[in-house]
C-alpha cells in the first residue's frame, strides 16, 4: 500500500515474511524515503523474492501508484550478499556483486565494501536502498552503483577512488517535462539547466536556442528527480548520454568522501547529446574529505545541462569539490550545457556555477521564496542565469553574488517590456554581466562591481518604465565597470559613488544620479547622456527660443522624469569630484554643495546641441554653410561668390539657457550641431563653491571637411556649429592655472563655411557680501572665453559671445563683483565698469592718496589718506599750516601775528619805561655802609652793590667784561666781591 506524507510520497512496504522454520508470519516497516527504520525485528534465516510473485516488477519511490506487489529484496549478508559477517555487527564485502533489481540493505551493525568489489544493479531506475544502524566504508577502488542510491547510516567513508554512482543511470523524469529534446540535433538533455543546442534555429538569437528544458525548480531544496536523456542526431536510434540518477545520503555523524558521489549525465558522443545531471541529497553533520560530489551534465554533441545538489550540513571542509555544471559540447565548443544548482539547506543559499565552461544556454531561476527568504545566491564560473517570467522579483536577505564570468539575465530579449524587482544587502559583481530587458528595480546597501557590466535594455520603448539602482551605503565600479541604459535610469543612495579608474562609465539615454553624500569621477572614467546624438531623438527641443523653467526652478524631488528637458542631472549630492568626464547634451547639477573639477576633469555638452535651431547657419544652393548663431552672430559662408548668411544672435545674455544651434541640412554631409547646455545650481539652490582646475565646455562643433549633397555636387563646407549655455548658480568660484571655462564657436569648414558664434556664459551670484562683509567671490587664473569659431577660406569669423555675471550692488562692478578701482565710486546696481565713477578730485587735498575700501566705494566722498605721517588729517598739513588753516588761512594769520607782535612790543616799551622811572624817582639811597649782603642765599651780585654807587647809568651802560668770582657751588655760588679786582679799577 502507499502513503502521502507531507511533502513528498512515503512508501510503506509492510513485508509478510513466511518463516522457513517456524512458518510465521514477521512484520518490517520501512519508511524509504527517509530509510527509518521503524519497527526492528531481526529475523534468523531467512531469504527469498518479495514481489507476489510478478517477477521484475518495480517503483519508483515517490510514485503514490505502488501497491503491495511491489516488494524489493530483502538480502542478507552471507547469502544474497556474498559477504562476511552479519549485517547486525559487521558485513564485509569481498566479492562483486550485480543485482537485476531492486535492493534493500538493513541491519544494525556495519557494512564494508572491501577494496576493488563492485555491487550494482547497472539498469535505468534500478534501486539500492541501504539502512544500518552503524558505519558504511567503501576502501579504495570500491563501489556501489544503481539508478537510485540511498544511504542511511551512522557514519559514511568513500576511501580514495571509490564511488557511489548513478551516472547515466536516471529512471524516467517526471512527467509534463521535457528535458530530453526532440528531433534530430542531438541537443542535450535539461533538468538543474537546460541541454545545449549546437543547431542555430532560423530567426532566433543563440540564447533562445536550447535542448533540453530546466524542470523541478520547486524541489532544489530537496532535489529528487531523474536527470534526461540527451538528443540523438539519427532516427535511427537513440545515441544521446542517459540522464543521471539520484542519490540520498543520511548520516548521523560523519561523511568523508575522499572518492566521488556522482549523478551525472551520460556522455552522447559524436552522435548524441549529453544526458543531464541528476539529484543528490546529503543531510550530514560534517561534510569532509578531497573527493568529488557532481551532477554535471554528460558531454555530446551538444552537452547536458548540469543537475540538482542539496546539502544540509553544519561543518563542511572546503577541500571537498562539487559539481552541477553542464557538458562540453564537440558540435558548439563554446556553448557547454547549462549549470544545475546546489542548495545549501543551512546557509539557505543557492549556488550555480559553470565551473568555467563557456555558454550560451540558461539556467532558469523562477519563484523566489519569501518565508524565509534565502540568505545569498551565488552565479558564477561562467554560469548563465535567466530570470524569464514577467514582473518578478529576486530576493535574499544577504548577498547576491556573480563572481568569475558568471551572468544573470532578466527577460526575454524579444520581449524588452517587463519590469523586475532584484531586493538584497549586497550585490557583489566581479568579472561577471547582468542583462535586463525591460526595467529594473534594484534595491541594495552595497554594489560593488570589478571588471562587470550591467546592461539595461529597455527596448528603445518610451512607454517602458525608469529602471532605478538604489544603494544606501556605496556604489563603486573599479577595473572597466559599467552600468549601461538604452532607456531612463536613475542611480540613487546615502553614502558614495566612486567611478574609480579608466573604463569605468555609468551610461544611459536620461541619467539621473541623486541623494549621494559624494560622487568622485576617477580619472578615465565617464558619466554620460544621452548615449549618441540626442538631436537624432526626442531629448531636446531645438526650435524653442525661451529657457525651460525646470532648468531655473527644477522640481525638488530628483525623480526621473521623461517631460523635463534634463539628459543628465546630477540632485541632492553634497560633494561632486570630477578627475574623469561627464558629458551630456544638458547637464544639471541641483542642489549641490561643492562641485571640484580637477586638473584633467571635464564637464562638457559641447557638439551636443542642435544641428539645426534657432540660430542655424543658412546654406545657399552650392555655396558653403554659414555658422551657428548664439551669443554671437555666426559667421557668413562664401563660396565662388555665393555668400551664406551666419545665424542670429537670440537668447538673454544674463539668464542663458538655450541650445546652441548648428549649420547645414539634412541633404549635406558634415553637418555640425551647436553646443548643449550645463547648468548648475538654481535660483533657490546655489552652489557653495565651484573649483575648476581642468576644463568646463560647452563649445560648437567645427567641420573640417567639405561637404557634398545627395547628387555628389561639391559645396563648400558646413559653418561652425555656435557655443551653447553655461549658467552657474553660485556662492565663490575658483579658476586654477590653466583652467577653462568655454562656450566657444565651432570653426567653419574647408572650401568657405562660416565660424560658429561664440555662446553664452553667465555668473549669478547668491548673497553678494557688501561693506565689511565683503569677500572676494571670485579667485580667477584661468580662461574663460566664448570666441566666436573662424571661417575657413573666405568665409568668415563668428562674433564673440557673451560673459556676463549678476548685476551687482553699490561699490562692486563687473562678471565676478570686484571693488571699484580706487578712485572710484558706484552709488547705484550694476556690473558695467563705467558705472565706477572718478571721485570729484576738490574731495582730496593735494596731499592725500585714495585708499581701497572693503566692499568698494558707495558715495562720492571717497577715502583717502595722507601721503605721510608728518601730515595731518583731514587736510594733510603740517602743524604750521594746521595752525594758519585754524586761524583762517595764512594771510590773516599773518596779520593777526603782526598785530599780536606790535601789541606785544607796545606791552613791552611801556613796561621798560615804568622801570626806568621807578628807579629816577624813588627815594634817597640809604648810605653804601648800610647796605647788607645776605651771604647765605646763591646769586649773583649787581654792579650797584658791588660799586656800592649811586650812580645808576654808570651800570646801565657798562658794556666791559665782567669777571664773576667762586666754584659755582651752592653753597659758593659765583660772585663780584665786594671790591673789584685791582685788574679792573680803571674801568670801574
């Protein structure tokens, strides 16, 4: 009778044993799906066929049609086995054994397959189930072969080149599968992964052509199905590798496989495909040993696909091999059979791998679970994975790995219209590919890509929805990666984005890259949309004259829009480094912090504008092209007297955002396209710093070549395309040596074309600093120029475009708002220089010099200083002049210090003559003997005193010289004694 347990189909043998002695009957249960043995009842001798009586009679475990007359062949150790021993202790096998149906092996003891014995049941299907209690050995060179293999037993030991194999030994698959193919190529056979195909059907890729189909993708979790015969390439038999087997191994303890566990696929040969891999299970607490477990598919004409291994095992060394890849193929040496899949049950994590083998073939990945989800999913080896089915997701709690050529596909390339969903912590790409025809939905902490690609092809359909790549943490491409779109992609996360090196580009048609803290642009690497020409599509709208709004006032929400004028925007980054190139027909950086372009950097749009446009350049009939107008006029063609009229200046030089225009038409070759536009910054965002040591343009395109129409008539060559649109929103701006900001004209073609007028540039400042606030905004060594292109043989030069920066406030002029000249004065808004006007010169004395005052001059009184310090303030005199200029200047100083010197004079005599008098009339002189000299004071004594005289004119009118007496001391000052020296009584 039969059973349905769970999950799968349990066969409960009840086995009526007769007794050859005691003619009783015993009962065994034997679950043979998990081989437990349920009820043991050892019975002494006893041998013989259970099959009621219908001889060969077999099932499939599993089948839920066996019945009770499908027994199998309950064999004992010294009879039906050949050994020595007993089961219930220790069996030994010394003799070859070959069984022509089903087998089961029970005991409680050990079993040993010695060194060079082979037992066997060699046909399609057959079965050996072993059941013990105690340890399985094969030694050297032993073993064990059947369709179905399964062992359960305490422990497990494969000695060095012995095996357990059901190698081109599969039953029938399971039914609705068509893992063996049909017809006549000799494809190989499906099962883990499809069977290759050497044959190229008409009308198909390589990719949709394929042998035999991938079955049981619900049960690689616990895989147990036969493998599939491969394909023959006569109809006069059947030449294609038989599929695998399956194998089941339960141990308690230990499995040590130093030889090899295989489920393989037949080999087909020259006239046959490979037969595919079939099933392998192991459920072990260690895993150990060098050997080899594998479902590889067989090789063949064209080879089998690889088959399905689960392990659940806590310890397993990585010395041990494993293998699910597919066949080699002799018809298609580069299209091996696709890899299976190994699951491991403790990890919950899937692996396809190739090992290596190159293809063209598929390993389907369908449904991914969601309780639980698997940890990681690992395709590598050159395997080649396809999520087929429409709107699915792929996810794992850990990562997702494609390592060594591995390549994961998402969609039907024919059918580009499905939107997928890949959901991990980390996807991890090294020399590996993913391809997604449709949409993705990527949603990561890390991407971290080496030498790998990431193709996104949306099918050029506009209705196909934005494929969007999140990473929280970090992104990084290193050693030639590449993200690549044919349609809208946006590339958004938290933390960093790093283009490391030469060959690393992030691609797509509309490119929108936000949210990062920091995005650094290696040196050789490329940021780039639209991919080719964007005036060949829809992307820019070449015949408007007016400045798209989203470029001044863009949405605040850094989604990718398809109705907005951006091909490449770069939103909500906080530091931008460029050492490599980002190019686009317009370029918009929002919401930025800082944005440094390094020596060897560029950001440029230029030859990315339109070729035809408001300003074209006009073409006579063979006459050369005049050239693109813009900020400049664009310059006049002339060709055997034929002149072609350069394009007009149009756009508003103070908020430029138009396309540069070109010149030619489309019946003329070497057509040349005007520059695009780079903006960056917005009115209500501006940037905080823009560091340019290398190079930002957006410059026409020039032709140097001359041209001819359809009809092969010669014409002169095309004018120059015109300079497109930089307008920069922005706190400080630094220009390095050789540094350069251009919108210049493209030159006008050989044989008469006009140069390309020169674009626009436009600096708008945000909260300009005045007065002592001020700060330099600007700190320029480099070049900025919009030069119009020149004309070529005859042909003449497009005028220059314009530079422009915001009108700036009182005291600061021009692009970069500067301090007036010293001198100078501004008292009213504007950048023009003549707006500084000269200080009225009656304001400064003729003395004093103007000084620079921070933030620039706002009134007429301009300051000045003295020309040196020995001047004084405000009218830089001397203290003399200082002095005459407080008093009134010098003629009536000079008067008032005539009338204080006479006054003084008069005050002078008048004192004079009231001393004289005093002393002509005073009273009578006491006599000389009364006269006394106080000795004790220091001071020098009069004539008078000394003479002891009365007459006083005598003293007044002495001109003589006067000898003074004594050292001069305080206490002894100098003095005329009271009689003069001898010397000098003649005079006296």
């Amino acid at each position: 009778m039969a059973i349905l347990h769970g999950e799968y189909f349990l066969e409960l043998i009840i086995i009526f044993i007769l007794g050859l002695t005691s003619g009783s009957p015993l009962i065994k249960v034997f679950n043979l799906e998990d081989m437990e043995l349920k009820e043991s009842v050892i019975l002494n001798g006893f041998s013989g066929i259970l099959d009621d009586g219908q001889t060969g009679s077999k099932c499939d475990i599993g089948n839920s049609s066996c019945g009770f007359h499908d027994m199998k062949k309950l064999v004992l150790c010294e009879e039906e086995l050949k050994g020595i021993g007993s089961l219930n202790t220790t069996c030994q096998l010394n003799t070859s054994l070959q069984f022509d149906n089903d087998v089961l092996i029970t005991g409680e003891g050990n079993l040993e397959i010695l060194s060079h014995v082979s037992v066997g049941c060699p046909f399609a299907g057959c079965l050996i189930s072993i059941n013990i209690s105690g340890d399985l050995l094969l030694a050297e060179y032993a073993s064990l072969l059947a369709g179905t293999l399964i062992v359960r037993a305490g422990n497990l030991f494969l000695q060095n080149n012995s095996f357990l194999k059901t190698t081109a030994l599969g039953g029938a698959p399971p039914p609705q599968t068509s893992g063996t193919p049909l017809g006549v190529d000799g494809a190989g056979g499906g099962h883990g992964g499809r069977g290759a195909c050497c044959i190229k059907s008409d009308g198909k890729d390589p990719e949709d052509t394929w042998g035999g189909d991938a079955y049981a993708w619900s049960t690689l979790t616990k895989p147990w199905s036969h493998g599939s015969r491969g394909g023959t390439t006569s109809r006069e038999g059947e030449f294609g590798g038989g599929g695998g087997g399956r194998v089941k191994i339960i141990a308690r303890s230990i499995l040590n496989v130093n030889g090899s566990i295989s489920a393989d696929g037949g080999d087909g040969g020259l006239k046959g495909g490979g037969g595919s891999g079939g099933s392998i299970i192991i459920r072990v607490p260690k895993l150990k040993g060098t050997g080899t477990v594998s479902a590889r598919g067989g090789k063949g004409w064209a080879g089998g696909g690889g088959g399905r291994i689960a392990i659940s095992s806590y310890s397993r060394e990585e010395s041990l091999n494993i293998f699910v890849h597919g066949g080699e193929s002799h018809g298609c040496t580069s299209n091996a059979g696709a890899a299976g899949t190994i699951f491991d049950s403790v990890l919950q994590s899937l692996i396809v791998s190739n090992n290596n083998l190159s293809t063209l073939t598929d390993t389907i990945l369908l449904d991914f679970p969601t309780h639980p989800l698997w940890t990681n999913v690992f395709v590598k080896s050159c395997a080649k994975a396809v999520v087929p089915l429409f709107w699915s997701r792929v996810q794992v709690r850990g990562q997702f790995s494609l390592l060594y050529g591995g390549t994961l596909s998402f969609g039907l390339s024919h059918y580009p219209f499905s939107e997928f969903e890949l959901m991990a912590e980390e996807l991890l790409m090294s020399d590996s590919m993913i391809k997604v025809y449709g949409a993705l939905r990527m949603s990561v902490k890390m991407l971290l890509m080496w030498n790998s690609e990431m193709q996104i092809d949306g099918g050029g359909d506009a209705m196909v929805g934005t494929s969007l790549l999140e990473a929280s943490n970090l992104v990084v491409l290193r050693e030639k990666s590449s993200i690549y779109s044919n349609a809208n992609l946006g590339v958004h996360g938290q933390g960093l984005l790093k283009l490391s090196g030469s060959g690393d580009t992030i691609k797509a048609q509309r490119l929108i890259l936000s949210l990062f803290y920091n995005i650094n642009v290696g040196p050789g690497s490329v940021l780039q949309a639209p991919l080719e020409d964007a005036a060949k599509g829809d992307l820019l709208n070449c015949e408007s004259p007016s400045c798209p709004e989203e470029l001044i006032h863009p949405p605040e929400d850094c989604s990718v829009n398809t109705s907005l004028s951006f091909t490449l925007q770069i939103c909500r980054v906080e530091d931008i480094t460029v050492d490599g190139l980002i190019q686009g027909s317009v370029i918009h950086v929002h919401r930025a912090r800082t944005v440094a372009v390094n020596a060897g950097g560029l950001i440029t749009a230029s030859r990315l504008g339109c070729k035809g446009g408001v300003g074209k350049g006009h073409v006579e009939n063979a006459g050369a092209g005049g050239g693109g107008g813009h900020g400049g006029q664009g310059g006049d063609g002339y060709l055997n007297g034929v002149s072609s009229r350069g394009g007009e200046v149009y756009g508003i030089a103070d908020l430029p955002c138009e396309l540069g225009s070109g010149s030619g038409n489309s019946t003329s070759e070497g057509t040349t396209a005007g520059g695009g536009i780079i903006v960056m910054g917005s009115m209500e965002h501006s940037l905080s710093s823009l560091n340019i040591f290398g190079y930002v343009r957006v410059d026409g395109e020039s032709n140097h070549q001359a041209a001819g129409n359809q009809s092969a008539t010669n014409m002169g060559g095309s004018g120059g395309g015109s300079g497109g649109s930089l307008l920069l929103f922005l706190h400080s701006l630094t220009l390095g040596n050789n540094s350069l900001v251009s919108s210049a004209g493209g030159h006008g073609g050989h044989v008469g074309g006009g140069g390309g007028g020169g674009g626009r540039i436009h600096f708008d400042w945000s909260n300009i600093p005045t007065g002592d606030e001020y700060a330099p905004l600007a700190n320029v060594k480099g070049t900025i120029y919009t030069r119009g292109g020149m004309g070529s043989d005859g042909g003449h030069d497009g005028k220059d475009g314009t530079v422009t920066g915001k009108e700036c406030p009182e005291g600061l002029y021009g692009i970069f708002c500067e301090e007036c000249p010293i001198g100078t004065y501004k008292d009213t808004n504007g950048s023009d220089i003549s707006l500084c006007q000269p200080c009225p010169p009656e304001e400064i004395p003729h003395r004093g010099t103007y000084i620079s005052v921070r933030g620039g001059v706002t009134q007429p009184s301009c300051p000045y200083v003295c020309l040196s310090e020995k001047y004084h303030m405000p009218y830089c005199y001397t203290p003399l002049e200082e002095l005459m200029h407080t008093f009134g200047g010098p003629w009536l100083f000079g008067l008032l210090l005539s009338g204080l010197l006479v006054l003084l004079a008069l005050v002078l005599s008048v004192a004079r003559m009231k001393i004289i008098g005093t002393d002509e009339f005073s009273g009578p002189v006491p006599p000389p003997h009364e006269s006394q000299i106080d000795h004790s004071f220091p001071f020098l004594e009069s004539l008078n005193e000394v003479m002891e005289s009365t007459r006083t004119e005598e003293s007044e009118t002495h001109v003589h010289r006067m000898y003074f007496m004594g050292p001069n001391t305080f206490g002894e000052p100098w003095h005329l004694p009271h009689s003069p020296p001898h010397r000098i009584d003649s005079i006296v």
